[in-house]
C-alpha cells in the first residue's frame, strides 16, 4: 500500500479531482501489483466465476464483482498482510484465530459452518440426482457432438471455399487432399477410443471392484454434468450467502478524510497519511489503518467529524470507529467494520450454566464493536449505569449483579427505588432488599429499612477496617482486604459487600428533606470508604443529574460524580450522557445521545473509566427467566456452603424495623421532655451503629412520620422544639394497636 501511495502524482499539482483521474490512469497503464490494482475490474473464466460456493445479496456500486460478467474487485491488500502494529512490535508467528485461546471458538465455527453446508446439501440431495442426470445427458452429448466437429474439420470448409471462389485448383486439390488425410486420421482415433471403450467398459463391470466402478461412475457423472450444465448456473446450489462489503483503498480513505475537512492535498504539509498498511482485522470482520493527521490537526478534531468521514467512506456512521494512538496525538486507526456491528446481538450470558463464579474475577459485559470479549473487574470498584427508559439499563445492572450472586461468599443488597419485578428474584439470595419509597406489598416501610441499612453497612465498614488492622502483615499484605480473608471461615465479618442501588435518585428526593439529606450522607460516606473494606456498589438511574438541593444536591453530585466506572446506554441528550460518563467523555467522543436507536440496539452503550479505551459494548441477554434460574442455583451455592445470611436465610433485619420510637424514649431516659438536639447527640453517643451522623432535623422528621407531634420544650431556660414522652407512649400504642404487635 505504501508503494503505491509513493508511485502516485504529485499532489501539490493535483486538486481532489485531478488526484482521482491520475490514480485511475496509473491503474489502466499495465500490469500491477494487487495494492496499486485496488478497486479495478479484472476479467475471470467462465470456471473460476462458476467455482464461487458464495452468493450476493446487494451490490454496492455499479463498478462492484459481479460473477455473472466474470469481473471481481481486487482486494485492497493482499491475504495475509498483517493487522497494523506498533513501530518495533514483531508480527505474530500464529496467526491470532489459531492461538490457544482461541483455537476452540474458530474450531466451532468451521465446523458450524461446514455442518450447515452439508446438511443443506443432504436436504436437496434428490434434486440433485435429478439435475445430475439431466446435466450428464446434455454433456454426453456435447461431448459426441464436439468430437464430430473435430473429426470433420468444420473450418476447412471455409478454406475450399475461398480456393474454388479464386479458381485456384492447385490449391484447392491440396487443401481436400490433406483434410482427406486429417479426417482419415481423426477418423482412426475416434474409432480406436471407441473400441477401447466398448471392450474396456465391459472387462471393466465385470472385474472391477463395485466400490471402484462406484466412484469412477460418479466421477464420470460429475464431469459430463459439468460439462453439460446451462451457462450461469451452477451444479450444486449456494448454501451461504455472503453479505457484500465494501473494502477500502487509500483513495476512499482520503477521499474521505479530505471531504471532512482534515486536510488538503495540494499543500504538502496538510496531507492525510497512513501509518500501517491497510488490511483486515484480526477477525475479518473489518478492515482498518492507521491514519496520520496534517501537522496541527489532533484527537478531538477527528471525532468531531467522525459522520462526516462515514460519509466519505459511503457506510453507515455505526460502522466507523476510530481509536487514539498513545504515540501522538494526531495519529488513530480508522476501523471500519463490513456491516453494522452493533445491530449484532451476542447472545445470552454463559452464566446460565448456574456454576459459582467469583467476585474477584472480571464480569464478563458483552462484545465491543471488534467482537471482542468485554469485561469488567468488579473489586475496588463502583459502576454506574445510566440511560433512558427501557434502553437496556436494568438488564444491564441486573447482568452484572447477577455474577456477584453467583459468588456463595458474598453478601449481596438490593434496594430498588423503582419497585419493579426486576429484582423480586433477588429475595432468594439477598442479604437485604428494600423496594419502593413507599409502603408496598414488597416492603413495608422501605426508605425505613434503607435507613437502617445504610447504618448496617457502615457498622460493616468499621469492622472490617478493625479486623484488617489487627491481622499480621502476611495474612493482610497490603493492608487490604483480600480473597483468601474474604472466604476465611473464621472472619466471618470480611465477607465482601456488594449494594446494588436500582433508580437511586428516588433517595435523594423523598417528601422529607431531612431523610433525603441523611441518606445522601450516609452514600456518600458509604462510597467514599467502602472500596478499601470490600464494598461495592452498582447504581443505576435514568435521571442522572438535576436532583436535590443545597446540601442534598451537592452530596447526590458528589456520590455520582465518585463511581469510577460508567456505562452509559441510549441518553435523551448530550447534558444527561455528560452527566453519566463525565465532562470529558463528550470532550473523548463519547456522546450517548448519539447512540442508534432501535430494539436491535437495546443493551448497548459506552464502557467509560476502565481502560484507556472507551469500547461500545453489545451486553449480554440475561431476562427475568434466567435471572431467576441463576439465582435459585445461586441459593443453592450458598445452602451447600452455609453462606446464606440475611433476609434470604429468613433472619428478621438487625433494626431493620428500627424502632425510633423506643429508641428515642429509651435515651429520654427520666425526662418526660427534651430536646430534638438533646436526642439525636443521645442517641449518636449511645447507639452509634445505628445513628451515628443523625441530626436533630432527621429524628424529628422520623417521630413526626410515626405520628408523634413536634411540641415546644423549655429546658434549662431556652423553649426550643422537642418531644414529650408521652406522645411517644401513645404513638407506640397506636402503632401496636395497628399492627397486632
């Protein structure tokens, strides 16, 4: 490829135009080489057209192969010219389908492939015989026929002809006389091969084995049926019918390229270059380059301009996509694929096989739009997933937490704000759950329990922490938690914490703004010390950004902005695709509003904050029916283990029904009233697992929507709100009363 971009005109003296007509010229001057014959038609026997097992659907341009006129386009690059690699990287000795790894899925698809092929042709093996038959007559007798013409020297008729038309006997008598000796001797050979065969044939039937007269039959068959068969078609149908893509040359690419506004080509220092040859990807299933922008010209100047390069390219924007290059920041590599990868579905998840996996090892996503395998390690990190509705976004939430509860060992918390059936599976193995914002046939007094839970999990933090700093160093290295602490039997505490957080944006706007800011402080503390001690958590909203206000808005940002990985599905609008992947995403590229749209797209989004690579992912399909198979297996993991803890193994919650009403009068102590301020330093100094960091705006709000009233009490001189203790009594009764307690 480099070789003819080096033979081509000088294009200071060419304008766009030009640059083509000289490049075309060049190609009709003679035999080249494939790279400098790209895009040209070339002629084909009528054999090698016939021998194609392949067949087309559409064709791309008017100057596209087309094997009923036996003209194919000539490859870019040659079969088996390497991927692009970086300067001084030694080209692999095994080509990559044939490595290890990935010997079994290139094995399976050859033979998924051969097995399609030869049952579709078992399938119309009588049609065939048919047609067989029908095509050996008309070769055999083509084949007599073509025989007589050669015995009679047809063309020499032509030739007496024009000697007897001119009166030149002499020369006619010699002609006859030496078509007479050619026929004669024609003649003989014609009948020799007949003799041999009509004494051959029969010695033949009678002492050859069947099994090689079978053969020599079929044999014989199949050639007069070659022979005998009409013009275009072929003997045996097509049975794959191989999409038609188009595959680049330099001049599409800079035809593109220039189109965008990326360079000029008259001006030598604004030239578009390559830095790798042109070929096809690892995994055929594209072809790509490396591209060197003009002086000047950088990252963000490309991606800007990426649906005008589709353009220029004449393919769908899905299926361009470039890559930075970490050696300088106006090189990429221009990747495009043969068809729309992304309308590609992947498939269902392997964890379907129900077998334990471990928190410790990465989830695996989806495929990128390479077809490669996606994964993302789950320990030390939080993930949060954003997107419209139904684009895909508790399925994706719900994939992922599904491989944290096929790990027996880790205690897992669900608390979805939505209250949907999406999560009603998790009961089974579920640690914790709290569905909704109201009471519900799932829950109770859920923002209750999600208090209470929050408490629970920082309590979880605290111990951990403690255990950890009293191991010795060769049990706890790094002083963190580790796999093997994390299933030791006799550090129960150390069991690794995963909370899944299903629309948490409904937390951080209740009716009550002092519960809206004690749960946004709780989270965001949660979040900010959890990773070191084992907790992660997955949050998941459709409403990313523009909640709270004042403090609530600042801790809900704060909590947002602190999940180190993101993945962001279909989004209404750049804000909101900022607003999930970070201010530099957009900055990147990465603009989730930008997304196809469609129910082939559902699932797929952009991985962000895990690899110096942003790659578009194609999740896996887990749906309701396999979540609920995995985590009945999941239950069942953990039976056999003796892991199940929490709600799943039927335990009450640790205040999870946290009496406030008892508490509050038991740190009343002998006082018939006090203060909210008094209660909430009582009960933060007495019951610190449970309300430590409450203030005295959170208890009230919490008495008051228990029915107890907010009266005014004089202490020590100063009249300020508080409570009475027999407004708590009579609360409480009312209460028990209700609930048959």
């Amino acid at each position: 490829m480099t070789e003819s971009m080096n033979n081509l005109p000088d294009p200071i003296d060419l304008d766009a135009h030009r640059l083509d007509r000289a490049r075309r010229d060049d190609v009709s001057e003679g035999a080249q080489a494939p790279e400098e014959s790209a895009g040209v038609l070339v002629p084909l026997s009528a054999g090698e057209v016939e021998s194609m097992d392949t067949a087309y659907e559409i064709a791309l341009d008017d100057t596209d192969d087309d094997p009923a006129t036996g003209k194919v386009i000539v490859p870019v690059d040659t079969p088996g010219l390497p991927v692009p690699v970086a300067d001084g990287q030694r080209l692999p000795i095994i080509p990559t389908h044939l490595h290890p790894q990935n010997l079994r899925a290139t094995t399976t698809r050859a033979l998924a492939r051969a097995g399609h092929v030869t049952a579709f042709h078992a399938v119309r093996s009588p049609w065939y015989a048919t047609k067989f038959g029908w095509f050996a007559g008309r070769g055999l007798s083509r084949l007599i026929g073509r025989q007589m013409r050669w015995w009679w020297v047809p063309n020499s008729v032509m030739l007496e002809q024009k000697a007897a038309d001119a009166g030149e006997l002499k020369e006619w008598e010699k002609i006859h006389r030496q078509l007479k000796a050619t026929r004669m001797w024609r003649g003989l050979v014609l009948a020799a091969q007949n003799l041999g065969l009509a004494i051959g044939l029969p010695i033949a039937w009678n002492a050859a084995p069947a099994a090689g007269l079978a053969v020599a039959g079929a044999a014989a068959v199949a050639g007069l049926a070659h022979y005998g068969r009409p013009a275009g078609q072929t003997v045996l149908g097509t049975a794959v019918v191989a999409p038609r893509y188009r595959k680049l040359n330099s001049d599409i690419v800079l035809r593109a390229y220039y189109a965008a506004g990326l360079g000029k080509p008259d001006k030598a220092d604004q030239e578009v270059r390559f830095g790798s040859p042109m070929s096809r990807d690892a995994k055929n299933t594209g072809s790509q380059v490396v591209v060197d922008l003009p002086y000047g010209k950088s990252w963000s100047d490309v991606v800007g301009v990426r649906e005008k390069i589709a353009s220029g390219l004449d393919v769908h924007l899905n299926q361009v996509f470039l890559t930075p290059d970490k050696t300088s920041s106006r090189r990429h590599t221009l990747f495009v694929s043969d068809r729309d990868p992304l309308a590609v579905p992947v498939g269902r998840t392997d964890m379907l096989d129900c077998k334990p996996r471990s928190i410790w090892d990465p989830v695996k996503l989806g495929k990128d739009e390479r077809d490669s395998l996606v994964t993302l390690s789950l320990m030390w990190n939080s993930l949060l997933v954003g997107a419209q509705p139904r684009k895909g976004k508790t399925f994706f939430a719900r994939l992922v937490a599904l491989h944290a509860a096929l790990d027996p060992y880790v205690k897992l918390i669900v608390v979805d704000g939505k209250n949907s059936p999406d999560w009603l599976s998790f009961k089974k193995i579920a640690h914790r759950t709290v569905f909704g914002t109201h009471p519900n046939p799932n829950d109770d007094n859920p923002i209750e329990h999600l208090q209470a839970i929050l408490d629970e999990v920082l309590a979880h933090i605290d111990r951990v922490n403690s255990i950890l700093t009293k191991l010795p160093v060769t049990m706890c290295p790094d002083g963190k938690l580790t796999k093997e602490l994390a299933r030791d039997p006799r550090y129960p505490d150390l069991r690794v914490l995963v909370l899944v957080m299903e629309e948490f944006q409904v937390y951080f706007e209740t009716e009550d703004q002092a519960v809206n800011k004690e749960i946004a402080a709780k989270l965001s503390r949660i979040q900010a010390v959890g990773p070191s001690a084992g907790v992660i958590i997955e949050s998941s909203s459709q409403k990313p950004s523009g909640v709270g206000a004042g403090d609530v808005g600042r801790l809900f940002n704060r909590y947002r902005d602190n999940h180190s990985a993101r993945f962001a599905l279909k989004c209404g609008n750049r804000i909101v695709s900022e607003a999930v992947l970070g201010g530099d995403a957009y900055a990147e590229g990465f603009d989730a509003s930008a997304l196809p749209v469609g129910d082939e797209y559902r699932g797929v989004g952009y991985l962000y904050g895990v690899t110096d690579n942003t790659p578009t992912v194609r999740s896996f399909l887990a749906d309701a029916a396999d979540a609920d198979k995995i985590t009945t297996a999941a239950r069942k993991h953990r039976e056999q283990l003796g892991t199940l803890t929490g709600e799943a193994a039927g335990e009450e919650i640790e205040r999870a029904t946290r009496d406030v009403l008892a508490d509050v009068l038991t740190v009343m102590g002998p006082d018939g009233k006090a203060h909210w301020d008094t209660i909430a330093g009582r009960l933060a100094s007495q019951m610190p697992e449970q309300y430590d960091g409450t203030t005295p705006d959170a208890i009230s709000a919490q008495a008051r929507a228990l029915g107890v009233s907010s009266v005014n009490v004089k202490r020590d001189g100063v009249v300020r709100k508080g409570v009475s203790a027999d407004d708590l009594r009579a609360a409480m009764a009312r209460r028990d009363s209700t609930t048959g307690r």
